[in-house]
C-alpha cells in the first residue's frame, strides 16, 4: 500500500443497516436469481436491510460500456452513506478491469466494509494501495449465503463476529470440522436447483513449516496475486507480511480441482518476483477437492520451492487447509490487521480489530 495513505477501517455493521450487493465480475443476477434472492433473504433474515445494486447489460456489450456499467455500480455503493457494507455476489474473470477507472478518492471519502474472495483479488488490492481501505477476503453471495436450507453457521457466526462488533479484535481464528466437497449445483447454471450440497470431514490444519512470526496479512487466490506483481496495486515490499494464498477450480472444467502444476508454477513465480524470500509466513486455503494424496503433493511443493527456489533455510511458519478459498464454510479475513502464525501452539490469530469503534 502506498505508504502516503493512512490506513481506514471501516465502520461496523450494525443490524438494520443496508448491505449492498455488486457484481463487479461475472454478472450472474439474471442466471441465477433464485439463488441470489434466496442469499438476499437470508441477510435480511440477519436483521440488515439488502440493496441489489446492478443494471443489465445489453444483449451486445463492448468492453468500454462495461467498464463504465460496473464502475458506476461500485461508485453508487460507496457514495450512499446509508449503505454500511458491500458484498460481491460472485467472482468470476476481467474486475481488473476496473481498477484504473475507480475513483479513490469517492472511495476513500465513504469508507465501508467490502467484502469478496476469487476475482475480487484485484479489488482487494486495489482498494488498499489506491484508497487506503481495510476490506474483508471473505464470503460471496452466490457461493456462500445462498445455500438451499441456509448457509453453513460457521461462515455465518465468524463473518458477524468480524463485521459487527466495534472495535474488537478478531482473536484466533476457528476451524470447521466439516466442509462442503462440493459447489452447489446452482452455482454452474443450475437456477432451480433445490439440491443441498454434500457435506465432508475437514482436512486437519497442517503445519508445512514449523516456526512463529507476525505480519500484516494480504493476498489472495493465487494466480491473481501472482498477475498482480509488478503492477502499481501490488505493495511496495512484502517485507513482514504473512501471505494469504488460495486456489481456483480447474480451470477447463470448474468441477476439477486447481491443477497442482498451476499452483507450483505460480508459486515459482512469487518466488522469482522476490515475495517469497521477504514474507514473515505464509497461509494456505483449503484446496477445492484436494484429497489426501493432492494435499501431501501440494506440501511437497511448497517446501521444495521456499528451500530450492528461494533458498529460505529460517523457520518461516507455513500453514496449510485453512478455511478460506473455493470451498465452504469461509472465514472472514481482514486483509491488513496484523496476526500470529505459531506452529507450537497450534495458532491463527488475527492481532487486531477488523471494523473501527464507531
């Protein structure tokens, strides 16, 4: 982040307030509307109030107007001072198309909670470096909140233990016992899908590296992070960080998992780019349908490129099959507050609050 801005944190949520809901990449409202009203009523079941902010293309779009379409959609959700958070209805591809027809200034004159995972990585980033914005790696609309029978409790109590309370520091972070093993069917088109989605034992936490180590927590899904070195969203140094990385689905079939070659050849990247040897730790999410044998693999790599690649011999902690990337329940992560990586004691903790006191 630019370092001639002072941090924000946004206000917190409180109930009666209004959460606004975007689309800043894919634009799934009118495919999916069954499911994106059903995520719709169950945030105003929470007591909020809920604004669906979108406007239809037309049937032939070029890439300008949609620029102008969906940065005026972010633009209104800032600019409305009874909106209180904003909530990405999916990620998707082509949000980095916004970044340089934001207005940052709009942005950082109505701080509030912005919230999104996958795609939204480039608004992460941009958000901070440009506007000086804490947001929030955490739950879609669509992949989280619009659950047939209700989303998961646990992203529900974390994403309101979060966002809700004024001032107060997150604290250690919990781990699901149980995770979906799959998307909801809805989520590939299927509108009128009523099918509840299988649920799984969570893999345990894995400590890949051993060590204990704080930082101000950033990142994201793993090939964006990766696009995004070398630009001017990108932090000026990596420097004490604690490095948040998650994967994909495949990428042909979104049924598949994130191929391991990919994740290595991203990770190669960050590490040739130099963020690898300057992070202070670095988190991994729970890989979308990585079993046992995928997990021991992806373990593999990221130890063979930190020791061959870097040349990192200290005791930078790395943990692994954290709740947070492309599958469920989802934590809500404060992408900048400070945490604690500490193997021996079996710790994700984030060190600060994640909204201001008032």
């Amino acid at each position: 982040m630019s370092t001639s801005l002072t941090p924000i944190l946004p206000p917190p949520l409180q109930p009666g307030e209004t959460i606004a809901l975007v689309s800043p990449s894919f634009r799934y409202n009118d495919i999916l509307p069954l499911p994106l009203n059903r995520g719709k009523a169950f945030l105003e079941s929470l007591g909020f109030q809920v604004q669906i902010i979108y406007t239809p293309f037309p049937q032939k779009i070029s890439i300008a107007e949609s620029i102008r379409i969906r940065t005026a959609e972010l633009h209104a959700a800032f600019r409305d001072d009874t909106i209180r958070a904003i909530i990405c209805t999916l990620g998707g591809q082509h949000a980095n198309e916004l970044l340089n027809a934001l207005d940052y200034e709009l942005i950082r004159a109505h701080p509030k909670i912005f919230v999104g995972y996958s795609d939204t990585t480039f608004l992460h980033y941009a958000l901070e470096s440009r506007a000086g914005l804490r947001t929030f790696y955490g739950p879609s609309v669509l992949t989280d909140f619009a659950d047939v029978g209700g989303p998961l409790p646990f992203t529900v109590e974390h994403f309101l233990h979060v966002l809700t309370n004024p001032g107060k520091v997150v604290g250690p972070l919990p781990r699901s016992q149980r995770c979906a093993v799959e998307h909801n069917p809805f989520q590939f088109g299927e509108n009128a899908s009523m099918e509840v989605r299988e649920m799984g034992v969570s893999p345990p936490w894995r400590w890949v590296r051993r060590g204990r180590a704080e930082g101000r927590l950033y990142g994201g899904t793993v090939h964006i992070v990766e696009r995004l070195q070398g630009t001017v969203y990108a932090p000026d140094s990596w420097a004490g960080r604690v490095l948040l990385l998650e994967s994909a689905m495949g990428g042909d079939s979104l049924h598949l998992p994130y191929a391991l070659s990919r994740f290595r050849g991203n990770l190669v990247d960050l590490a040739l780019s130099g963020v690898l040897g300057q992070i202070s730790g670095l988190v991994i999410g729970r890989g979308y349908k990585y079993d046992a044998g995928m997990q021991d693999e992806l373990a593999k790599v990221i130890e063979e490129v930190l020791d061959v690649v870097v040349g990192r011999k200290d005791e930078v902690p790395v943990l692994m099959n954290v709740d947070v990337g492309h599958t469920s329940p989802f934590l809500t992560l404060p992408f900048g507050a400070r945490v604690r990586l500490d193997s021996e004691a079996d710790e994700f903790v984030v060190l600060e609050a994640g909204v201001s006191k008032a």
